[in-house]
C-alpha cells in the first residue's frame, strides 16, 4: 500500500483547498462521463467526490475504469471547490471534490447481493447474512455511532457520580425463577453445568455486601425465551447497585443518567424529575404497566354505567366481580364493521372475552350494544368521558387485568392507527408498588413479579404469609415511549426475610440453601441495605434511534428464530467434543 491515508472524509474543509491529500476508503458509486470519471469516495466517516480529469495518465485513467461497487481505494488529489451548480448540499464536503492525481486499487469487490447505498434492495434475511455489508449501510453506522455515544455517556456519568465499574463471572451457577437459562457443560467437572446469567443480580448484591457501595457496568445476560422485535437472546444491561439508599435515591440517580445519555446520544434535553404513577394507576389509566403516555386516550371506568344499561354481558360481569372499562374514541364513529372487528380480534387475542362497541351520532347510541343502553345511561356516558357526535366508546367487561390489559392492547393500536403519537417526543414515567407476588396457575404456585431479592414493603410484613397476593413491593419501572427501559428494588439484606421469601415462592430450605447458600450465608457478616436498577440498554438506544426492532442497534444480533445467518450459528458440534464434556445426545427418531 504505497498510498496511506492522511485524512478521513470529515476533515475535509474549506481550510484544505488547494491542498494534496490522500484518502482510502470504498468506491461508493461512479459515473463515466466520456473523458471524464467521478466518483464517490466512502469511508465510516462520509462521502467525498473524486474527479479523475481526462488529461491523466493513462494507467491511472485504465484503473478508473475498471473500478466497480464497493472496491477498496485509494486515492491521491488535490482539494477544489465545486462549481456552484455542482454542489451537494446532502453531504458535508458538498462543496469541495478530490481532483485526482493517483489511484491504488487496494481490493477488488465482487457485486454486492444488495446496494449499500439503498438498504431497502435487501431484504432483512439477506441483509443479515451478509452483517458486515450492512455495517456499511448510512443507517447501521449512525445507529453504531448512536450507541457508542449512549456507552460513552453511561460511564462518564457513572464515574463521574463515584461508581465503580466492577466485571462479574459470565459462568455461574443455576438457580431458578426467571427465565429459562443457557447451560454451559464444565469438561473439568463431568456431569456438572454453569448457567450464563440473565443477571448479574446475585454477584452485585454480594459487591454491596463487600462495601462496593456504587457498583455499575455495561454488561452481557442471557435469556432462553422467544424472541420478538424489542428482544434478543443475549443483551445488554446498564447494571447499576447502590448501598444505603431508598428507592427516591435510585430514581433520582436514574432520571440523572437517562437525561445525560439522551443529550449526548441526541442532543435532545430532558426535563426532571419523571412523572409517577402506582401500578394500580397506571393498569386502570392505559391498561399497561408500561404505559406510552405520548398521546392521551384514556381508559375509563364504566361500572355505573354498565349498571344503568340493560346488556346481559356487563350485568354478569359485575355480578361475577369483574369489572367493566370503556376507551372513548373521538371521530372513530367513522370506523368501518371491518375495522371494529380487528380490534375485537386484537382484544381477543390478548386474554379478553370481547369487545363491545357503541358509535355516538347527533341522533344518540347507534349500532353495536346502542339497543341495549338507555338515554340515561348514555348521558351519563357521554358526561364522564366528554364525548361528542362523531365519537365512538369500546367496551371490555372482564377480570380487572385481564380485561385492562386487553383494552390497553387495542388503545396502543389506535394510538399508531389515528396517528395520535408525536413524532421525536420523548415520555418517560416510573410505573411504582406493584404487587410483590402473582399466582401462577399453571404452577399453582406465587412467583415474583419481579424476582425473589425484591424487598416488600415494610409495613406490610406481617401480611406475606397471610395475604401475600396483597402485598406490594418495593420495585419500580422506568418506561419510556410505551417501553420498560429499566426495572429495579430495593432488595432484601436480611436472611431470615430472605428465607420467608423463599418460602412463600414455593422454593423449599434444602433447594434454598443449595441454589442461594451463598447469598444467604453472605447476608450473616453485614449485608448493608441496597437497591438498584438495570437499563435495556439495546432497548434505550433503539428509541432513540426511532427504530423498532433492537437486531437494528446491534452489530451482530440474531434472528426471530435464534439463528446467525451470517455464520450458521447455532450449529452442530463433532462427537468428538461431546464425548470430552461426556454428553450423548437424543435424536429425536425421523418421521415416518
């Protein structure tokens, strides 16, 4: 290579006319005008014009010609300015272009199977077999960049707020609760396994134990679940664990580092502190417990009017101890029967019976459940919602979270359907006291909400064992844009609640003392109190890249199905490593 770089495209300015400089990078696009050949110069930085005159040598011109998509270069010249007509003002150096005088071709491409300068010729499948082309891609590397920022800005804040940033094992024992594990074999211990961690939740209480009072990193866990768009088998947490606080000093700390991350990633501003609301508040208000409180459609309660009507469905509901809810929609008396029954189906889907429906025109209640609801009823409708002609009302009648959780689905849907979400807004919110507990019918068993270390309320232990699905926990969720971007407690630090806990989760002493004697056994030598709090970090910066799926913020993700198409992970593995770990393997008999 006899032609080393000396800039990079961004540090080309109006202070380098008249220069000569060097540049190496990827041949972006060219365009063959007779004697004269442009092209676009691209490295991670940008792009720059490159003009090859038809006075050069001939052997510079013959390499110019044979130059093709995405070949690597580099490129001797001299900076000019851009006649005016000729000026880009898409890029930075729009004004200015390369007037060539040497040409290296450093490595030939072959055609590439999508255009990295157009993204959308690839399908996603393609696009992630061939990852490192669509690295190259404008889009994944202002998404890299964007996260790189959001890193950056974590551990400048953090350091900067006298926290420490402290590794912890990626082998580590199984325990139960939470989501299924990834099982490692030890080829050392035959017939023994590590887990990796969907947490480093045991390791950071036990660094509070230590006397680590402010302990954080960037780190990776891993989860054995389906996955989905705003979810990967292997991610990123901002693990954050603090000694002798509450839960008000974790959440200011949190609100503090969010603002900073999203100025220094976006240069947006953020205002503090965050607005709150009970779990309770929140199921009943938007039926979520991550509420996008970007747009306003509220949910009502419809109870006294479901009473006033004369609908069989509701009256049985309430008898049943259900509840009835009600979403009122301003100008969706215009939807079509097609378009009602698709939120009957979204409602459906997740867990409701139905939903019932009702337009209001200037002539009162028609259509749907309208025969069934006096005018009396409807006034009263119409007076506790505000809503007018053109207005239309759906109804869930169902158990509490069931039935919210439903209506909750169909209200975020019509959020992105009436295009009622402003574009770039920015809406976070701590959702606080949730339950401690919920009842696993399928186990038939309590297990933790959030996990088994979270702290209940202290005023509320002496009902854990007698009332325990009513007992609140010291938890909190931060939400932003109708995402859970961080969740954390106040923890247990005593052993003996700690093995209540247990206890109540159906988790016996001897399974305790096997899983977590550790941490129990740690507790016995001054546990101080602690709480915490773990950022989504892929979460995080895919909001604020304004994407939808987090495969988009990661260099290399997997897909939907778990799978690396670029590499053809997962894949097989000879028997020669399965017998040094002493595994034999089931294979499942074909199909006749």
């Amino acid at each position: 290579m006899k032609l080393k770089r000396t800039h990079t495209t961004d540090l080309i300015n109006d202070s380098l006319l008249g220069q000569e400089l060097i540049l190496n990078g990827w041949l972006n696009s060219r365009r063959d005008l007779g004697g004269i050949i442009f092209i676009d110069l691209r490295d991670r930085y940008g792009l720059v014009q490159v003009r090859f005159a038809d006075d050069l040598p001939k052997n510079i011109l013959e390499k110019a010609h044979r130059l093709s998509a995405e070949d690597v270069i580099a490129v001797k010249g001299t900076v000019l300015a851009r006649p005016e007509a000729a000026v880009n003002p898409k890029i930075s150096s729009g004004k200015l272009e390369l007037l060539a005088s040497d040409l290296e071709i450093l490595n030939k491409a072959k055609t590439p199977p999508f255009e990295i300068s157009r993204r959308e010729t690839g399908s996603e499948d393609l696009r992630l077999k061939y990852r490192y082309l669509d690295l190259r891609t404008t889009e994944m590397k202002r998404n890299l960049e964007l996260r790189s920022k959001a890193a950056i800005a974590t551990r400048n804040f953090l350091s900067g707020n006298r926290f420490m940033e402290i590794e912890t094992p990626f082998l580590m024992k199984s325990t139960p609760e939470g989501a299924r594990d990834f099982l490692v074999p030890s080829r050392i211990n035959a017939g023994k396994f590590y887990a990796l961690p969907q947490s480093p939740q045991t390791y950071k209480q036990l660094l509070m134990v230590s006397g680590f009072d402010r302990y954080f990193q960037l780190v990776k866990c891993f989860r054995d679940e389906d996955l989905r768009a705003d979810r990967q088998l292997e991610f990123t947490q901002i693990d954050i664990e603090m000694s002798f606080v509450d839960e008000a000093d974790v959440q200011e700390l949190s609100e503090g580092l969010l603002k900073h991350i999203v100025k220094a990633a976006t240069g947006k501003a953020m205002e503090i502190p965050f607005p709150k609301l009970t779990w309770e508040e929140a199921m009943e208000k938007y039926g979520s417990d991550k509420p996008d409180i970007r747009f306003d459609l509220p949910i009502h309660k419809a109870d006294d009017f479901a009473k006033m009507s004369s609908f069989g469905v509701f009256h049985s509901a309430l008898e049943s101890g259900n509840v009835v809810r009600v979403l009122k929609v301003s100008g969706g008396a215009s939807f079509s029967r097609k378009q009602i029954d698709e939120y009957t189906s979204l409602a459906k889907i997740n867990g409701a019976k139905g939903l019932a429906w009702l337009k209001l025109t200037e002539n009162g209640g028609e259509g749907g459940i309208s025969k069934f609801v006096n005018d009396e009823a409807l006034k009263a409708l119409i007076h506790q919602t505000k809503a007018e002609p053109g207005d239309c009302f759906f109804f869930i009648a169902d158990e509490w979270e069931t039935g919210l959780t439903a209506l909750g689905m169909v209200r975020n849907a019509l959020g992105k359907a009436l295009n009622l979400i402003p574009e770039d807004a920015l809406a976070p919110l701590w959702v606080t006291e949730f339950p401690l507990l919920e009842f696993d019918p399928e186990e038939q068993r309590y297990v933790a909400r959030h996990h088994p270390f979270t702290s209940p309320r202290l005023d509320e232990l002496e009902r854990l064992e007698t009332h325990p699905a009513e007992v609140k926990a010291r938890a909190y969720d931060l939400v932003l844009n109708g995402y859970e971007i961080a969740g954390g407690s106040i923890r247990i630090f005593q052993k003996d609640l700690q093995q209540r806990m247990f206890r109540l989760l159906n988790i016996g002493d001897d399974e305790a003392r096997a899983k977590f004697g550790f941490l129990l056994d740690a507790f016995e030598y001054g546990a101080p109190p602690h709480g915490g709090i773990a950022f989504g970090f892929d979460r995080l910066v895919m909001i604020l890249a304004g994407s939808d799926s987090i495969r988009e913020l990661i260099a290399f993700p997997k897909t939907t199905t778990g799978q690396s198409p670029m590499d053809g992970a997962p894949d097989t593995v000879s028997q020669k490593q399965l017998d040094e770990l002493k595994i034999s393997l089931i294979r499942e008999k074909a199909a006749k």
